[in-house]
C-alpha cells in the first residue's frame, strides 16, 4: 500500500522553520496569539486560546508557506488573484488557504490573512477566554 505524499509520515523529516521577523511582528500586534512548534509536521503553528488559526511550514515541493483559516468566499477570491495561494495543504479546502512566502504574494495579504484566521478562532472562543485576552 502507497502512502499518500501529503502524509504526515513524509512530513517527518523537516525541520521546524523559524519565524519570519514580519511575520513575528504580525503575530505579536494579537492579543494572545502564539507561535508554537510542530516537529511532527516540520511546521510552527499560531494559536490564539489554545485553538489552531495557522501554521508555517512547507509544502511537499518544498516552498514555504503559512496556511491560515479564513472566510470561504475570500479565499477563493485570493486563489483566483494570486499563484502563490491554493487551497490549504494537509487542511479544510474551503476554510484555509496556504500562501507561498517566497511567490507573488505580497506580504501585507499573507498579514491580513493572518489577522483573519486569528479573528476567526478568537471569536469561536468562550466570552471568558476573549475577555483575558483583552486587545
């Protein structure tokens, strides 16, 4: 039996990438996020809560890139826009996206589009857990 390329088990030979300075920045202007590393996956993922809005990782062509929920109809408009988007690796199709760092993608969507997954499960969180994140 084949195993599928996108599987967690080839997934296991990648380091855990390091953040990006502005991608950091990013993450640290939202109240509660963190970055926490995924070696399983050679990947870091951002949580806000204790619940997945993103991850840094790569792709199995190699490229670096942060797969992030987001807003169905924005995502596929951002697929449309840009080469360098496609629907979320190793994720729901229709509710994240992967977005290349090194590619067409200019940086203040990959930011937005973090922002975006973070609102998204920071809003899924209880009114308790939102309150003691303040922001």
């Amino acid at each position: 039996m084949s195993v599928p390329s996108d599987s967690v088990a080839d997934m296991t030979d990648y380091t855990v990438p390091d953040v990006d300075d502005w991608i950091a920045d990013a993450l640290a202007s939202l109240p509660g996020a963190e970055t926490v590393p995924y070696p399983d996956w050679g990947s870091r993922t951002f949580q806000v809560g204790g619940k997945h809005f993103g991850r840094l990782g790569a792709d199995p062509a190699g490229r670096r890139i942060v797969t992030v929920k987001g807003d169905p109809d924005e995502n596929a408009a951002l697929v449309q826009e840009y080469e360098g988007v496609t629907p979320g690796y190793y994720a729901n199709k229709r509710r994240w996206i992967s977005l290349a760092l090194d590619e067409d993608v200019p940086r203040e969507v990959i930011v937005e589009a973090i922002r975006t997954g973070y609102a998204i499960v920071r809003a899924s969180l209880t009114k308790r857990v939102q309150a003691e994140l303040g922001g």
